[in-house]
C-alpha cells in the first residue's frame, strides 16, 4: 500500500455524526482511516436535539481528537426544507473552500448526494478530486418513498447532478453488487471504463461478537422418539426459561420501512409462540406522523392488538443495542419496495449477522436476499402475502437453534461487512487516487 500519510482528506457526511447511523457507519470508518495515516477532518450536519446532548457531543469529540480527527459540526435546518438544506450546503461549501485557499485539502470524501454536491462544486471550482460514496440511488428513493415525484424539479435536478457526479469523480463507491451495472448504464460514456468498488455496510466486529444461545441438544429436551424432527415452536416451549424466543427490529421507521407488515408479521410470530416476545429498538427523533417513533410504534402495535406485556418498543443509545441484541433469537426487516433498492445494504442485516444472528428481509433489497438464500442464514419474506408467514416464522426460528447457522451468519459478517475490511478498501481508494496523480501533495 502506498504511504498515504501525506493524503488530506474532508469527509463529509449529511448525516449528523451523533445520529445513530453516523455513529455505527461514519465514525468508525473515519477514525479507522486516520488510524492508518491519513490526515482527516470530518464535516458532518448535527440535529439541534443532539448537538443538546452536551455528554454524548463531549465523548465524541474526545474520540475523534484521541484519533486525530479534526471535526466541524455544523447545524442541520429542516424548516422549510428546500431552503434549508440549500443553506446547510452553502455553509459547507464556504467551509471547505477556505481549507482549499489555504491548501489543506488534497481529497474530499463526500458521503451521499447532498455531500457529493459540495465535492462536485469544489472539483469544478479548485479541481480537487472527490469520492463519489454513493450509498443509495439518492432521487428513485425519494420517489419509490412517496417523497418526490417523478416529474418534480427536485428528482429532475437530482437526475442531472447524479450524471455529473458520475462523470467527474476520481473514484465511485456502491453499497451492492447488484447496483453495479444499473450505475454504469446511468452515466456510462462518464465513468470511462472505471467499475464502482462495492463497499457494503460494515459492522464493528470486536463490538459485535457472535452471541451465544443453548442448542436443542444441550437442553436434554425429550420430545417423541426423533429429536432432529422437533419443530421450532416445540423447542421453545419446552424450553421455555431457558430460551424464550424474541424476535426484534431495529432501526429507523420512516417512509423507506413496511412498518405496518413488520408489525402484522410480529403478531403471528407471537400468536405461533405462546413464550415469545417481539422488540422494537427504534431511533429517537420524529416519525413520519410528527409523532415520536415509540408513540408511532406503540400506536400501530394497540391497533393490531398486540399484547403490550409480549411487546417490547424502545430507543437505546448505540453503544447499549449491541447488549440488548444478545437475547434475541432474530432479526427482520421488510422494506418498501421499488426499483431504488437494488443499491440499498442495511445496516442492521450486517450487525445481525455480526452477532450470529439469522435474519428475514424481503426480496430485491440489494444483495441481501441472494445472500440469505445462498448460504442459508435467514429467510426471504414476501411481506404481503400473509398466508406464507407461519412457514416463514418456524424456518427462521428454526435457523435461530442451530450453532452452526450462527458461525455462517457470523463468516458471512467476517467476508462482507467487516469494519477492518472497509476500512482497508477506502484506504486503497485514498492510494489509488495519489498513485494515478490525482491528489496534489
């Protein structure tokens, strides 16, 4: 590898780095960077209700000054919101321009669309490159949620930046492999040849260690005359105090998410197992219905009838969900569907296989459901259509018994989504970069 300690990178992430998501996929990465040898400063967009959490803002900054993370928190406006994000980028651009007067930037890392915007104008503007770090198909998301139309200045402007970004960036990153050619058929003349690098979401796996439950044959179960035949509900209800079955989601639970499905799905994994309990870990802030999401939640969970005595809906800081995760036997997650997911990777499905824990997930989100499918560490869900679901439940609770389900779902964690692999591949990106001349030093 090239020394690349001479290599200045911004990165730039829309997301707040006090959100839960910039917590598990922004800050690791960045510090993980600086750790082997590039010089970074971190400019991310902090919501008034966490930059007020004066501890957590306090603990992260000792963090990232422990890595030598240089860190601009700017303040993210929503009122208004066309405007507001205009004057969010703005600022942005103000700020990264001036370390560019001043010579310090030698590559911009942009996070998404909105960040991408500020790298494209710096290119145009003082020609330094920029990584176009993609993460989603940022304008069909926005229309495949009910946010934007089709025909809306905003997804055709989005539309047109989203070739420009293409065509000008030093390096293009996709979270799938799925999403691939569907980005090289936007802008295919730009990219020159050049192939996305495919870095999917990633989990800390010294934080997410495999969890550990009982298997059916440490319990000294007798049930009939084949043990190998026991059913999923079986096991459980005869091991009861020992196992008692949780099946969790955790999350955001905004327009991208079949909320409701989620819930109906919980309700016959519960009317199936009498012992069970379903959890919901969901991050704070606003739903969608202005509500806050544990109100949200609650209030679609009374409507279906779910027990609250077996329903378990709360927000944890991030540091406290890997603890909590422990217990539970899986995951699920069923998300909208629409042509923009092919270039979707979830985060929890990574951290879910961290932990060896098998997950459900409906089909044609990214590359997930051919993993699931291939090496068998979960189930493929068709969210509506109710009447497979009891089958569904007892195959996932069924893959929950097995260790060695749990060491694929973990080897899988280890291959695709490890932190230190990430890491490793935008650190070769950063060399690449200075290798072809690209970076100025």
């Amino acid at each position: 590898m090239i020394d690349s300690t001479l290599v200045r990178v911004v990165y730039i992430s829309y997301d707040g780095a006090l959100d839960p998501l910039g917590r598990s996929q922004v800050i690791p990465v960045v510090t993980g960077l600086a750790d082997l040898g590039s010089q970074m400063r971190l400019v991310t967009y902090e919501k008034k209700e966490r930059r007020a959490d004066e501890v957590a803002r306090a603990s992260l900054e000792r963090e990232l000054a422990h890595h030598g993370v240089l860190w601009s928190a700017l303040s993210y406006h929503k009122r208004f919101s066309l405007f507001a994000t205009a004057w969010d980028l703005l600022r942005g651009l103000v700020l990264v321009s001036a370390w560019c007067i001043r010579r310090k930037v030698d590559l911009v890392h942009a996070r998404s669309y909105p960040s991408t915007l500020i790298a494209w104008v710096i290119y145009r503007i003082w020609k330094v490159p920029y990584i176009f770090d993609m993460r989603a198909l940022y304008g069909d998301d926005r229309v495949d949620a009910g946010l934007w139309a089709e025909s809306s200045l905003a997804y055709r402007l989005t539309k047109w930046l989203e070739k420009r970004f293409l065509r000008d960036a030093s390096s293009v990153v996709t979270l799938t492999h799925a999403s691939v050619p569907v980005i090289c058929e936007i802008e295919s003349s730009g990219l020159g040849g050049r192939v996305p690098e495919v870095i999917p979401t990633c989990a800390d796996l010294e934080r997410f260690t495999i969890t550990k439950r009982a298997d059916p044959e440490d319990l000294n179960i007798t049930i009939g005359a084949e043990p190998e035949r026991f059913t999923p509900a079986e096991v459980y209800r005869a091991s009861e105090a020992k196992l008692g079955p949780e099946l969790a989601y955790f999350g955001s639970i905004g327009p991208t998410y079949l909320v409701d499905e989620m819930l109906r799905f919980g309700k016959v994994f519960l009317d199936r197992f009498p012992g069970g309990r379903l959890v919901f870990i969901v991050n704070d802030g606003l739903a969608p219905t202005g509500q806050s999401p544990l109100q949200e939640v609650r209030g679609l969970a009374n409507n279906l009838g779910i027990e609250p005595a077996r329903f378990e809906v709360t927000s944890l800081a991030h540091r406290e969900i890997v603890q909590r995760l422990r217990r539970v036997s899986a995951t699920y997650v069923f998300v909208r569907p629409g042509p923009s997911k092919v270039a979707m990777a979830s985060t929890k499905v990574s951290e879910s296989f961290a932990l060896g824990i098998p997950v459900a997930i409906n089909r044609g989100i990214g590359d997930s459901a051919d993993v699931i499918d291939r090496e068998g560490i979960g189930v493929v869900v068709d969210p509506f259509d109710s009447d497979t679901w009891p089958h569904k439940i007892d195959q996932l609770l069924e893959l929950s018994l097995l260790a060695e389900v749990r060491k694929k779902c973990r080897a899988q964690a280890e291959l695709e989504h490890s932190l230190a692999g990430a890491v490793s591949k935008y650190a070769n990106i950063y060399d690449r970069n200075l290798h072809l001349g690209q970076i100025v030093v």
